[in-house]
C-alpha cells in the first residue's frame, strides 16, 4: 500500500511548482526575445543564455551557504522567491520599454542579475527542506523526493505552454505571469508555513541556526563518518555532471535537431519546435508515481537498488536514449526528416533515466549532509548542474552542419550519428564506471 507523506511535502511541491513554473516560462521566452525584440545575434543571444543558465546553478552554493549559517531555510526562500518575482518583473519593464532597446536591455540584465540571485536563495534551500520533514534514515525520502521532483515538472510542462502562449502576444505578458505565478508562490508559502513545515517531532523547521532548534544544538565539529559522507556527495556530484550536460542538449542541440529534421506535421498543421521540450517534463510528471511506487515496494521487500545503482542506471537510460536516435538518424542528411516518434522514444528514455537519478541525489544529499551543512551540501549538488549548463553549450557546438567536419577528441563528426554518439559514450561510460565503483560508494555511506 503507498505510504503517507507529511501535508508539509504538498506545500514545499506547490511553492516549487509556481517557482519552476516562472523559471522555465521565462526560459521557454528568452532566447527568442533576444533575437526578435531586442535584435541581438544568435551568437549573442546563445552565449547569454548559456551564461545564465550556469550561473543560476552557482549561486545556490552561497545561498545554501548563508542559509545554514544565518537565515534558516524559510527565511531564504521568502527572500529568494521576492528576487526572483522581481527579476521577472524588471523582464515585464524591459519588454515594455522595447521603444529604447538600451534601456530594455539594461533591465533585461538587471532582470537576470535578480534571478540568477533569487534562485540562489531559493533553490537549494527548497530542497532541503523536503528532507528535513522526514526522520534522517526514513525509507520514505526517495520516494518523497520523486513526488517533489514531480511538482517541478509540473511547474515545467505549464510553463513553456502559458507563458509562451502568453509571449506569443507580448513579451511582457509572458514575463508578467511568471512574475505572478512567483509571487503567488512565495505567498502560499509564507501563509501555510508555520502550520505546515513541522519536523517529525513537531518542531518547526527551516528556522535560522540562532534560534534554540535541534540542528543548532548538534552543529558541531565534522568528524570522519561527515568527511566521508561529504566526499560520496563530491564523487556522485561529479558523475552527475555527465548526466545533465547530455540530458541539457534538450534546450540546445535537440531543439535545433527538432526544428529541422523532425516532421511535426499532423493533418496539414505544423507543431511549434519548441513544444518538443514539454514532452521530457510530461514524461516526468506521468511516470513519477510509477517511480515512487516502484522504490517503496522494492524498499518494502528488501530489493531497493543502493542510490549509486540507481544513478548509474539511470546514466545507462540516457546512453539508450542517445543510442535509439541515433540509430534514428543513421543516413539523414540535413534536408531529411524522421518521425517524431523517435523524438518521443528519446525523451522517454531520458526521463527514465532523469527519475533514476535526480530525485535520487536531492534524497542522498539530504541523508549524508552533515548537520548544519544540509543547504551548502544542496548548493554544491547543484554547482554540477552549473558546470553541465556549460558544457553543454560547448558540446552542442559540434553540432554538424552540411558538409562541415569537426573533431571531438580526435573522433570525426561528420554527421548526425556521430553526433549523437558522443553522448551515447559519455553517458554510458559514467554509467559502466558508477556501477563499477559503486559498492565502494555504499561502504562509504555507511
Ligand atoms: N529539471 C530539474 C529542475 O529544474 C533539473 C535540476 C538539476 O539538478 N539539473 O529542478
């Protein structure tokens, strides 16, 4: 029978959700209103968006930071979910300013410097707090994480699909909801909080480490089982780097892949390229119940993979995905098109994969984190993310163009195939290599 979650998990889900909801709606609108509002070049636009998409990821290490220290995690959610609204607000202004393109782009800059900032609060703080609703060792938290994991990709489905119907208008329309869905978000929060956000005890949780809580109590000096604990969470940090630098291609090289060798037209209509990216976030939303209810009947009989096995295997998913495709575009040549159902088969296997190992690390972190150090911990769980973000740019940079050779350590990229190879090798490797390694993995969080 599937188990009982604290009420506080349904608050921490909604807040995340109208979070990702603004995150990725503002997303699913930047790269074009670059381009077509304020006439920057593709190069331009690309490499902004490549900035901000890294940097938003780095700076939840400072607010992981200034959470345990000083603020407690409610505090810093309120403070980063106000930033970010902000953030979208100075977007709204920018695109209402589009009369006088230096001033929409000085705003559109303020507008990002707002957001990389507020997520920084918000993010891992945000995550944090899923564990902290739990007893440390609960069997439920994987689990707990998945359903979690699932408001993020509803917030995530929505929002290319409102804000982008919303930016097809104005601009600024689209940018206003997501400052709304943020604020309305950070509301919900502040009013349920105290009612809901209860440790397992009772006490509230999320409160700065001055006040008389239990983790202030215990911070303490890092013994040898903390250091170890923290160098699992560096080892696995860094497979997922990986992971999410072939996953992110859905936002670069895949996007282009869709826009020009997919046929997506049904009965005489074409679909928007962009919608493509929806399908990985509904993917995720259907199959997260199916995934957390698979880890708590494993869990019940005594049969649940340790969490390297399960990140491992999902680095293996993603190897098939890439595999399937290209397979898929084996022969294609750039004025061919293939069915969207390979697009589809794709994604499904990412997502698999995605389930297998994100809510997974967010659920790991959250056990092995020193106490007093459970936000920092997230913070640096998410600077991989950051390096992916990066390098995921730089790899989707191989992209074949017609007739055009690039090299990628010493292996030809001529076509499609070999493009796709790549991530089928990168993924795969971490993959074989994080199964190899990972009874020693599991000895160390022990
Ligand atoms: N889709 C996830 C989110 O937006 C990705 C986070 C990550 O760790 N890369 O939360």
């Amino acid at each position: 029978m599937a188990q009982t979650h604290p009420k506080g998990l349904y608050l921490l889900f909604s807040t995340e959700m109208a979070e990702r909801f603004s995150y990725y709606g503002m997303r699913a609108l930047f790269t074009l209103y670059m381009i077509n509002a304020l006439r920057l070049s593709v190069e331009d636009a690309a490499g902004i968006y490549g900035i901000y998409t890294a940097l938003v990821y780095v700076t939840p290490l400072i607010g992981g930071l200034i959470a345990d220290r000083y603020w407690g995690t409610r505090r810093s959610i309120l403070c980063g979910g106000l930033v970010m609204a902000l953030g979208h607000f100075l977007l709204f202004l920018s695109a209402s300013s589009l009369s006088d393109v230096e001033t929409a782009k000085a705003l559109m800059f303020c507008g990002l410097a707002a957001l990389v900032v507020g997520n920084g609060f918000f993010k891992p703080n945000i995550s944090t707090m899923v564990g902290s609703l739990y007893p440390p060792e609960d069997s439920r938290k994987d689990a707990a994480f998945t359903i979690f994991y699932m408001g993020v990709n509803v917030g995530a489905t929505l929002a290319p699909l409102l804000c982008g119907w919303l930016g097809n208008i104005d601009y600024r329309w689209g940018y206003l909801c997501a400052c709304l869905a943020m604020l309305a978000g950070t509301a919900v929060m502040r009013l349920l909080q105290r009612r809901l956000l209860v440790s397992p005890q009772g006490e509230q949780i999320g409160l700065p480490p001055t006040a008389p809580t239990k983790s202030h109590a215990a911070r303490h000096k890092l013994d040898a089982t903390d250091l170890r604990h923290m160098l699992v969470i560096f080892v696995i940090a860094f497979f997922v780097i990986f992971f999410w630098a072939a996953y992110e291609q859905a936002g670069v090289s895949l996007m282009v892949f869709a826009e020009r060798n997919i046929d997506r037209t049904f009965l005489g209509w074409t679909m928007p390229a962009e919608w493509t990216q929806s399908l990985p976030a509904i993917f995720v939303v259907v199959l997260a119940p199916v995934f957390a209810a698979l880890w708590e009947t494993l869990a019940a009989h005594h049969v649940e993979p340790s969490a390297p096995v399960k990140q491992a295997i999902g680095l293996l998913f993603l190897a098939q995905g890439y595999y399937v495709i290209s397979v898929g575009v084996d022969g294609v040549t750039a004025s061919d098109k293939i069915s969207i159902l390979w697009l589809v088969l794709l994604y499904l296997l990412h997502v698999c994969g995605e389930l297998c190992l994100a809510p997974i690390g967010l659920s790991l972190v959250s056990r092995l984190a020193p106490v007093g150090l459970a936000s920092v911990m997230m913070g640096f769980w998410y600077m991989s993310t950051a390096v992916s973000n990066a390098l995921a740019g730089m790899l989707s940079s191989l992209y074949p163009h017609d007739g055009e050779v690039k090299y990628f350590l010493g292996f030809e990229i001529a076509s499609l195939s070999d493009f796709f190879l790549i991530f089928v090798f990168m993924s795969g490797i971490a993959g074989i290599v994080m199964l190899l390694v990972s009874p020693r993995i599991v000895k160390m969080m022990k």
